[in-house]
C-alpha cells in the first residue's frame, strides 16, 4: 500500500458501538457546518476519512490531527474545488493509489445565495448554484462510484435539502438544484442497486451553520414557524443520521430522502 499524507493514532477501542468501523469514507465540504460534524461523527464511529476540503489550511489540518488521535482513526486532507473537473480527477486518483475500499461517499459540499424573486433570478446564478450543488456531486459521485463498482460494494449519501421536496419561495435556483440531487438519488439508486451500492440523501431543514445564518431573518423566522420542534437543528443531528445511512444498520435502505427538519 502506498504511503499517503495523513494522521493514524493508536489501536480503535474494543466493545464500542462504532457503527462505521473499520470503514473508509470520502466526506465533501469538510471544513465547517455540517461537513466539518459529520467527519467528527464518522471519526467517532470508527471510519477512517477523507476529509475533502477546497484549499489547503493549516488550521484545517490541525484540527484532522487532533481527531484522528482523539478517535484513534485515520484522517487524510484532501484538497479540491468541487467545481473543477481537474481537481476533483487528480483528487480521486491520489485517493485511489492508496489501494483501499471506498465504503462511503458523503456529497456534503453546497451553496446558498441571497434570495431573489423566481422572475429576477438570472442564469449566471442559476448555473453557479447548478455547477456546485448538483454537477460536482454528479461528477464526484461518477468517478468514485467506478471505484466502488469495481469492488462491487458502498454507501452514498447526498445532502439534499427540504427546498428541494418542498420549494422554497425565493430561493428557485437552490430549491431546483437540491430536486435535482433528489432525483439523482433516486435514479442511482436503482441504477446502482446490481453493484451492492446503496443511495440515499438527508434532506436537512434550517441548520445552525454560516448557511443556516446566511438566510435573511424574514426567511429564517417564516420557515422557523413551520418547524414543530421550534428550533433550528444542530450540525450534529444531520450528520448522526448521514452516518445511519452510511453504516449496515441502513442495510435494506436506498432510493431514501430522510427528512432531518425537526417536524416540518
Ligand atoms: P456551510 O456554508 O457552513 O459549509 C459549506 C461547505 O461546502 C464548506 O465546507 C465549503 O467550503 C464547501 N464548499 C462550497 N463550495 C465549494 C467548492 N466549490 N469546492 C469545495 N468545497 C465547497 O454549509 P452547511 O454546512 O450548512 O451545508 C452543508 C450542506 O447542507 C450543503 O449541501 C447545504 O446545501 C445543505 N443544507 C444546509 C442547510 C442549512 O440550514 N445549513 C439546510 C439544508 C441543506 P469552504 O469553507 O471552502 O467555503
């Protein structure tokens, strides 16, 4: 096996319930929000990341350092712009020289931009919203999905988002291009089904991450007013159920949205 940058501590614990032990998963948008909770989450579980994040940074680093020793798993920074096909090509080959299984694959990464009326939302920000939150996890997803049919097994999870089963009032161009993510779910699901490869999303409400506060106050307070729980949900409370997903206890699960919305 080739040796590659990265963080390995110690021996995992014997007798914890680490429902992804012993996996290895390629996690987007690792930097912050929900990314940066569900690598911890998976590290607790017990898999092994690639922490995919846009540049290199070493506070970034410092943090993967710290818990691949806490959880006494391996952490290896990836960097690239989701957005650019070269980067996301030279990402997955160096991934791929290190000659292990990919069991899970987490598309994470996503924007938001401000919101505007369906009538004055322009192409330009149609195809920027477009190019990160559903072509990056369409090209991402094919090149690590050649991998995992090969070793005929894996897990796909996509971040999808209430906008895009609901709709969202003047956010057109993110609530279609979660739909699309949705869809993209569906589809690969059945597609994938033959090669052990399960699909699924987390389609998450209003979260407390820089996007969560990105959204204006009016927004915020009118989709809060739906929200039965009363409460906006944590990073973490997404990431536990991406994990779900990831690990056997999902086992007869593909083609799912699960709604992570508090009660909507
Ligand atoms: P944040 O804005 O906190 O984080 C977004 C992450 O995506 C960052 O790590 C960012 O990296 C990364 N990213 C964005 N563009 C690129 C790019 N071109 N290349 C590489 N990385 C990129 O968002 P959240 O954590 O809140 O959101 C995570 C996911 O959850 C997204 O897909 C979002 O749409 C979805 N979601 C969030 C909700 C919420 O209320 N927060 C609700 C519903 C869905 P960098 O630090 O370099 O910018």
């Amino acid at each position: 096996m080739q040796k590659r940058a990265g963080y390995t501590f110690g021996n995992r614990k014997e007798g914890m319930n680490m429902i992804l032990r012993g996996k290895n998963a390629v996690i987007t948008g690792a930097g912050r929000g929900i990314g940066r909770a569900t690598v911890e989450c998976f590290a607790r579980n017990g898999a092994n990341v690639w922490a995919c994040a846009r540049k290199r940074d070493s506070a970034f680093e410092d943090d993967m350092r710290q818990l691949a020793r806490k959880y006494s798993v391996s952490m290896w920074p990836v960097y690239f712009d989701v957005t650019e096909e070269n980067q996301i090509k030279h990402a997955v080959q160096s991934i791929r020289r290190q000659k292990l299984n990919i069991d899970v694959l987490v598309n994470m990464a996503g924007i938001v931009e401000e919101s505007t009326t369906f009538q004055m939302t322009s192409m330009d920000k149609m195809k920027h919203l477009f190019n990160t939150n559903f072509f990056a996890v369409t090209l991402l997803t094919q090149y690590i999905s050649r991998l995992m049919v090969r070793q005929n097994s894996g897990s796909i999870v996509n971040i999808a988002s209430i906008a895009g089963l609901d709709g969202e009032p003047a956010q057109y161009e993110y609530a279609t291009s979660k739909a699309a993510v949705v869809g993209a779910t569906k589809h690969l699901a059945r597609e994938l089904a033959p090669n052990h490869i399960r699909v699924n999303a987390v389609a998450p409400g209003i979260i407390e991450t820089e996007m969560g506060e990105k959204i204006e106050d009016n927004l915020r307070e009118r989709v809060l007013g739906k929200v039965i729980m009363g409460r906006m949900g944590k990073p973490s409370e997404v990431a536990d159920v991406a994990a779900f997903l990831a690990s056997d206890y999902a086992s007869y699960m593909t083609g799912q949205i699960i709604r992570v919305d508090g009660g909507m």
